[in-house]
C-alpha cells in the first residue's frame, strides 16, 4: 500500500515503443502512483521488431503484439507515433516535462567488419535484408536475387533467418504479410545455395535448436555439415554441456552423420565452422569471398577465434550478408559502453551534471542480444529501479504529455495518436483478408498519413 507522505502523479517517458518499451511502460502503468507514461516512437507504427525484425513466417512470435498493444491503450498511456526524440527532442528537454526518461529505442545500427571489399555492391547487413523482406519504411528497393548463391556472415538467429527466408518456397510466404513486391523478388530468385560462415565453432553458434530443426525441416533441402567442424575442443566441450547448446549440437550431429542422400535436392545449405572472412572480392560487384581458417583459444565462455596461417579458402557468391550484430545509437551527453549505455540495474549511470532520471531498457541497456522474454525481464527490473528512485525523491510540478504535445505543435510535427494507429491497423488487416493475407501493409508512411487525411 501506498503510504500518504509518498510524492504522486509521477509522469514518464519511454522512448520507444518495441517489446523493451512497452514491457516497461506495462510495468510502470502497474504501480498506482504513474499518473502517465508517455511513449514516443519514431515509426509511425508500434511494436519495432515485432513488426520489423520477425520473419513473416514467425506469427506466433509476432502475436506478441497483442499483448504490447493493451499496454498502448491504457488510458493513462500516450503514444506519440512518427516522432524522433533524438532529433526533434532531447533528453534535457524531456526531462523538464517528465519526471524520468526511459530510452528503450534498441539497437539498429550494423557492426561492420572492416575488412577489404566490404563497400562492393552485394555486399549488405543481414538487418537491411531483414528491413526488405519485413516492410521497413527505411528499407533498400530492390533486392538482387538473380545469382546462384549467397554468403551469410554470423551464426546466430538473425543468420539463420535471412538464410530460410532464401531457401524456402516463396509459395509459404503466400499467406502472410510479406509485402507482395518482396514476395515477387523471391519468387524469381535464382538463389540455390546459401552458406553460413561463423568464426567460432559449433559450441559457440548462437542459434537455438528449436529455429535450427525448422530450417533443417525445408523441404528438398540438403544440409551440409563436416563431421570433423563438430570435434569440440575441451573448453568448447565445457561450454556444450548447457542444455541449450547440447540440443543445438545435437541437431547438428543428426544432419553431420546422417547417411548421404543421394535424391534430388532443389536448394542447399552449407555450414561453415572457425573461419574469418578476410575479403570480399570482385570488380564492382562481389563474387567471392576469401575465408581465413581459425583454431580456438580460451577458456569456456571466453573461446576466441585465432587465424591460423594456412591457405586461403573462396567461396563464390552473389551476395553476402554480414549478421554480425547490431549496436545502438550513442546518445549525446549518455556514458556509453560498446553499443549500449552504461548503467546500473537500468538506472543511466550520471549522464552530465544535472541529468539525473534517465533509464534505459532493452538492447540499448544490454547490447543487441537476447530475445523477447530477456527483455521483459530487464524491462522489469528498469522499471522497478525507477519507481524505487522516484518514491524516494520530491515530486516536481511537470506537464507531461500536454507539454510534449506543445513542443510538437510548435516544432511542426504530425505525430499519429494510438486511436489513429487502430484505424491504420484496421485497414491493414482489411486489406489484407481481401488479397488473402494476414495483413497488407501500407506501402509507405506518407501512405499511412493519406489515409488518416481522410485520402487512400
């Protein structure tokens, strides 16, 4: 129970409305003293990665959005949709009109390589394909899917998904909401051959069982895997005994020995274990790239690729994709760590004098890992961090949201409310039973804001 000497009517801003965001916001929205949680997106739609980073085949993972959207519709939330805070506001500015700020906006910025050949055309973060193939306003148009085969750089689930997504029958994408464009470009690849290079071993794939199963289960698909990059040294046999990576080694070892199949096969799929890409190579457009073997040093959990000095191995390609993560966008005047900020149980550690009140949760906390159930968890314990702060500190008079709402009036911003996102949903899923689909996406956020305008 509240006691009656406890300051009240606490205002907050979360910054972002992803799963980190709105896990955040239904937390704070939990404790009777939020008299508002202000959540500000820079899309026009909802729910980030759940809309954008899913693979349209993963609806039960993207029904998270259901649960998101209660959070959005409380009446004592706000959304403010279309609005980037780090462009049109800044935390100074926010921190006058709420009494702390969450920054929950992730992280999408690609970690590059830095290695020769890495600006040649067909070359591309694994995230911009993800973007293309989801329906990001940001994405790239179009695509080049007319070579024989792509290279994916990384071994985690961000790899694994870009890499079903080009070996599947496009015919599966049918029903989803897959933008029609996207699934026209895959309907005419010519993709037959994907590889999946990662510079540590098997024990260190960052894939889980369960996603590998389904990607082994495609069908007329041959998996290839060498049975000698499965021989574990003794940190990496350390490291296998966790039950998740002994049932992800398990599923590699079924393919590995599994006797060869000599029937026809329509795509193929080849893992590549401990080698480092050294250079993309080709005359303006990528046709190869050069892989430099490793051997494993260190101890479990700390395993570290060291470059062997042998021979060079090249893989033609017509495309190569780098899932070699993701980091977030510094904030100015936030202490940053290597992609993410620094801070203690979600609490931004001092950002300069006089900014205290700032929060962070998700990817932006933590760096660009874990999925949607890691991230309830720490968007949970940012928000009991904050609520615990705030009851201990005098109540200052702010405006909320009505003093957000007149710096974006005054700034010339068209921001789309919650009830106005519902009638953007509504229609989307309208149109999407019409053409047979889950849903159909407006094909631009200028799109979105004709319709609003009473347009199509």
């Amino acid at each position: 129970m509240t006691e009656s000497n406890e300051p009240t009517g606490w205002r907050v801003a979360v910054i972002g409305a992803g799963p980190a965001g709105c896990f955040t916001a239904g937390q704070l929205l939990r404790d009777p003293r939020v008299a508002e949680v202000a959540v500000i997106e820079r899309r026009l739609a909802p729910f980030g990665l759940i809309r954008y980073g899913v693979a349209p085949d993963h609806e039960p993972i993207r029904r998270v959005a259901t649960v998101l959207a209660r959070t959005l519709a409380d009446p004592r939330c706000r959304y403010f949709g279309g609005v980037d805070a780090g462009t049109v506001l800044d935390l100074g500015v926010l921190r006058r009109h709420f009494h702390a700020v969450v920054l929950a906006a992730g992280a999408s910025r690609h970690h590059p390589l830095g290695i020769p050949g890495e600006d040649l055309d067909g070359v591309m973060p694994a995230g911009s394909f993800v973007n293309w193939y989801n329906g990001h306003p940001e994405a790239a148009h179009p695509v080049d899917l007319s070579g024989p085969s792509v290279v994916i750089v990384g071994h985690g689930n961000v790899a694994l998904d870009t890499a079903r997504m080009l070996l599947r029958d496009p015919g599966e994408f049918a029903a989803t909401d897959m933008p029609p464009e996207v699934a026209e470009a895959l309907a005419r690849s010519t993709v037959r051959e994907v590889h999946l290079v990662g510079r540590r071993g098997p024990a260190q794939a960052a894939f889980g069982a369960t996603e590998l199963r389904e990607v082994f289960g495609i069908p007329d698909l041959l998996v290839e895997i060498d049975p000698a990059d499965l021989l574990l040294d003794p940190a990496s046999a350390e490291e296998a005994e966790s039950p998740a990576t002994a049932r992800m080694l398990e599923a590699f070892r079924a393919v590995a020995h599994a006797p060869a199949r000599h029937t026809p096969h329509r795509v193929r799929l080849r893992f590549h274990f401990r080698r480092s890409p050294s250079a993309f190579r080709g005359e303006g457009h990528v046709r190869e790239v050069v892989l430099t073997p490793n051997r494993l040093e260190g101890p479990a959990g700390q395993v570290r690729p060291v470059p062997l000095e042998r021979a060079e191995e090249r893989l033609p390609c017509s495309m190569a994709l780098l899932a070699t993560g993701f980091v977030a966008s510094a904030w100015a005047s936030l202490p940053w760590d290597t992609g993410h900020a620094r801070h203690e149980r979600g609490r931004v550690l001092e950002p300069e004098a006089g900014l205290g009140g700032v929060y962070a949760a998700g990817w932006i906390k933590r760096g660009a890992r874990g999925l949607v159930g890691q991230t309830k968890a720490d968007s949970t314990e940012t928000a009991a961090t904050l609520l615990d702060d705030l009851a201990g500190a005098e109540a200052a008079d702010v405006s909320g949201s009505s003093g957000l709402e007149g710096l974006l009036k005054e700034a010339g911003v068209r921001w789309v409310s919650w009830p106005e996102w519902q009638r953007l949903d509504a229609e989307e899923i309208r149109r999407g039973a019409e053409a047979g689909k889950s849903r159909l996406r407006f094909e631009s956020e200028e799109a979105m804001f004709r319709f609003l305008d009473g347009g199509k």
